[in-house]
C-alpha cells in the first residue's frame, strides 16, 4: 500500500501512569520512523464534579485542540477519527486503509473516564471501537499507539507477527 500519511496528531484526555507511559513512549519512539506524531494531553475534569461538567470542560479543552490541529475547513487531507466503545469494529488490515489511506493527516481522539464528549465525537468522520469493552483511556492510548504502528508496519510489508 502507497501510504500518504505524513502528520498523526493524538488528542487525549489525561496524562499517563509511569507504569503505562514506558509502554506508550515505546510505540511512540518507534512511530518516529514512519510519521510526525505530536500528542495532545488535555486535562482530566474531576469526575466528582458529575458527568454533564465533567464532559462540557473537557469537551471545550478538546475543541480547542482540535480548532488549532485540525481547523473547520481543513479539507480532505485531514481525518478524524474518534476511538470509541460504539464505533465500529475493524481489524487491524481494516485499520490500515482507514487510517492510512487517503489523508496525509490523521487525528486520533481519545475520550477520558466518562468517553468523549458527544459535540467532539460528532466532528470525527468515523468512529472506531476496539471490541465492544470499554478500555480504561490509558489502556486505549496503549492500544491505540501499538495499533498506529502495527499499520505502518503491514502497510510498509514489513514483518510483524500476528
């Protein structure tokens, strides 16, 4: 596959444990070989504050990361891609095609522990789950940062086993 990705921007709610962030920063060193990978920590609202505040301040945290990454407007170039329990399942092949298929500029969403908010998924073109669990955020950045690199590993032909 001719891959034309060129920038991954990951936007996630909350920062990493030291035990997570070693696995992480990994998969992301590794990803440097094949692509400009910026991440975007917001922060985390207090859950105690209840989910409607919890999700409106990330929500508006979100956005203006979004607004400066990936502005209205930012044309067919760019793609945005929520990770998210209700999305749609895709292998890892399937992930391949979307996410390194016809953007040069990939955004990845990740929600904290309430999920993303509802105004910031709908901005994303598609919606992706990894199973029908829902992954703490930090596991889901894990995931989803092996799942990034595995892509460019098999759309490269490039051995990784399975």
């Amino acid at each position: 596959m001719q891959v034309q990705l060129v920038r991954v921007d990951l936007v996630v709610v909350g920062s990493l444990a030291a035990d997570v962030a070693t696995l992480v920063t990994d998969y992301e060193r590794r990803l440097a070989r094949y692509v400009r990978l910026d991440v975007h920590e917001v922060k985390a609202e207090p859950t105690a504050r209840g989910e409607a505040v919890v999700l409106r301040a990330e929500a508006e945290r979100i956005g203006k990361v979004l607004d400066r990454v990936a502005p209205p407007g930012s044309g067919q170039s760019t793609r945005i891609v929520a990770l998210d329990s209700r999305g749609t399942q895709a292998s890892t092949e399937q992930l391949v095609e979307l996410w390194l298929g016809a953007a040069t500029h990939l955004v990845l969403l990740i929600g904290g522990t309430m999920g993303l908010p509802p105004d910031v998924a709908m901005r994303a073109q598609e919606k992706v789950a990894f199973g029908r669990i829902t992954l703490p955020h930090q596991l889901a950045r894990l995931v989803t940062t092996e799942q990034l690199y595995r892509t460019f590993r098999i759309a490269r032909g490039e051995p990784y086993h399975f």
